[in-house]
C-alpha cells in the first residue's frame, strides 16, 4: 500500500467510528436498545484500525485488556447492572482505544455516565425545563419520561460509552 494512503484511510476509519458510536448513543437514548449490527461492525474494522493506528497498539495486549473487560462486564450484565448491547458496544470500543488507553476510556465512560445518569434524574424531576434545549432537549426529556423512575429505571449507557471511545480515539489525532 502506498504511504500517502495510510493517513486517509486512517481518517476514514475513526470517521466510521464516530458515526457507529454516535449512532449507538442515538438509538439507546431513543429505543434503550443498542442493535447487534453496531458493535459488529465495529468489531470487523477493529483489524484494519490496530494495523493502522499512529502510534501503533499492540494488537495482543489490546485483544487482552479487552477480552478482560468482556468478562467484567459480561459479570455486570449477568448482574443486570448493564444491558447486553452496552456490553458488546464497551468492549468493541475498547479494541479500538487499545491497550494502553483501556483505563482512560473506562474512566471518561464512568464520568461521562454519571453525567448522563444526574440528566435524567434531572430531566424526571423537571422534563419541561430541558425543552428549552435545543436538540438534545426534548430527546432527554422523552428519555426521563419514557423509562420509569425508581431503582429499576435505566440509564442509555451507549450515550456514555461513546462520549468515551469518541474522546480517547480523538485524542490519537492533532486536530
């Protein structure tokens, strides 16, 4: 492969990252479903990521830190702390961050869902005030509404998961 093609298609593949994580975070805020199809296709164009990457991941470490976090997060789901979707989205996304970047991706994805989680609250106790939002307003405030309040009301973690992937696979270029 020529060298002046690598950064292009480099470029070309964290765009489709981007637009696969966005429109997981889109579709669980709006369905609290992530579909299969998204974390697939993020995990077929997972090898031609880790071969391209600047500065390069080290594919095995980074098949390691992820399958690792597969197994903690399959134990969460068994749990019912996670739905199956966000399990397979955090994983695959993982194998894109690489090795290195597992611990910063978890973390931004933890604060980011805290976030999330304090909006809804929010937007359960006062929906009509984020009307005024625009956009993204009205979406959470359906969000809040839709799902039921309590212990058992759920949290569209793919939102957090990709605020996550997004920051740290963003930070691999000098924008």
């Amino acid at each position: 492969m020529p060298p002046e093609i690598a950064p292009f298609l480099r470029t070309a593949l964290a765009a489709a990252f981007f637009a696969i994580l966005a429109l997981a975070a889109a579709y669980d805020l709006h369905t609290r479903r992530v579909p299969n199809a998204l974390p697939a296709a993020l995990l077929l164009l997972a090898p031609f990521w880790l071969l391209l990457a600047r500065p390069a991941i080290a594919p095995l470490a980074t098949l390691g830190a992820t399958l690792a976090l597969f197994a903690v997060l399959f134990l969460c789901w068994i749990r019912g702390w996670l739905g199956g979707g966000d399990v397979k989205l955090a994983s695959t996304a993982a194998l894109w961050c690489g090795a290195a970047n597992v611990a910063p991706f978890l973390l931004l994805t933890a604060v980011a869902g805290g976030v999330l989680a304090l909006l809804l609250l929010l937007a359960r106790r006062w929906a009509w005030m984020f009307l005024a939002v625009p956009y993204l307003g009205p979406r959470l405030a359906a969000a809040a509404l839709t799902e039921s309040s309590g212990p058992a009301a759920s949290v569209p973690y793919a939102v957090a998961i990709a605020c996550g992937g997004i920051a740290v696979v963003g930070s691999r270029f000098a924008w």
